[in-house]
C-alpha cells in the first residue's frame, strides 16, 4: 500500500477549494442544528481527491490492525464511496450498508462470513449514529468490527472510539451544533436546510 499523508490542515483546504465547507444554518441528518455544513459529496466527486483522503485514512491506522482487514463497509449514502476508495488501498473488497424500513442492514446480496474482520468508515461522524448502526448490523451478521476510520470527525466533544472499537478520523474539526429548542438561528428567525443524502431520498 502507498502511504499517503495529508494534514488536517490539507483536508480543510481541500474541502473549501471545492466549496464542500459551507456556513448557514442547517439542518443534520443526525436531527441537531449547525451553522457549518461539510458536504463530502463535493470532493468525493473526484476521484483523485477520493483516493487521497482515503489512502490517508488507510494509513493512519496502525498496522497491527490495519493488518487484520478483511473488507471496507460504510453506512450509504454517504460512504459509499469512501469505502470504495478504501478498499482500493487495502486490496480487499469494499461494500456497504444501508437503511430498509428504517433499520441499517446488508442488503443487494452482500454479506460476510463468521468472524470476518472489518473496517467501517465514514465522511463525517457528528454523533456517530450512522458508523453505530453500521456495527450493529454487520456484529448481527457475524462480523468483527476490529476498526473505524473517517474522513472528518466534527462532533462537538469529540468521538474516541465506538463501544471500545478504535476510531481513526483524519481531521477532528469540533463544529457547534443545537438542538431544534435551543438553535440561536432559529430564534433569530433563520430556517434550516437540510443538504444531507438523508433528506434526498
């Protein structure tokens, strides 16, 4: 695998040259309020920009786990295609999970074998909801989530690690978020938009 390192401080300017890092008021697939929005999709467009970031992540996992890999899930929408890219710099297959009746789940005929070790990545964790319902689905199938990995982690207190799995994000960028009550925008008479892949369905 070649070893690619970007600095968080790479990342971000990668992410505003391709207007991905947006200001407003916004609405989160995770339901909170935000006056930052990272919208992946715009980078992830290219696909050099996608092999980067995600040889990078790849990389910054240390490689007594790294080692241990045997696939790349990620929760659709928005990590398809990271996990794809991550794949690729590992050599081992990539898939994903998605939501059916409202529950994350392997679907399109993927699965895994008894005991089968993965990595789960994201784009963005806020809360994490989406990496933690990723586990879930694949622990239920038999798997063994040895490792997770994203591009930016903005949760305002920080994520360091899911139930004891270790959690790799490239770039840990704290952004404020709010609860509909308590969102300053809103009482200043703002209304939020939602420009993630969860309110495009």
């Amino acid at each position: 695998m070649e070893k690619e390192t970007l600095t968080s401080q790479d990342v971000l300017q990668l992410y505003e040259q391709e207007g991905a890092l947006q200001h407003g008021h916004f609405l989160l697939s995770s339901g909170l309020h935000s006056d930052t929005y990272l919208q992946s999709a715009k980078v992830l467009q290219f696909p050099q920009h996608a092999a980067r970031l995600a040889a990078a992540m790849v990389a910054g996992i240390p490689q007594e786990l790294r080692k241990q890999i045997a696939a790349v899930v990620g929760p659709a929408l928005g990590a398809v295609i990271v996990a794809q890219e991550c794949g690729r710099a590992l050599q081992v297959r990539a898939f994903f999970t998605e939501r059916e009746n409202g529950l994350m789940t392997l679907r399109r005929g993927f699965s895994v074998t008894p005991g089968e070790k993965i990595l789960v990545v994201e784009d963005i964790t806020t809360t994490g909801g989406s990496t933690r319902e990723c586990i879930a689905a694949l622990q239920a199938a038999g798997a063994v989530v040895v490792v997770t990995a994203a591009i930016i982690d903005r949760s305002s207190a920080g994520i360091s690690d899911f139930d004891g799995i270790p959690y790799y994000p490239l770039v840990r960028l704290p952004v404020q978020t709010w609860e509909t009550a308590q969102c300053p925008l809103c009482a200043a008479g703002s209304t939020p938009v939602k420009p993630g892949s969860r309110g495009l369905r």
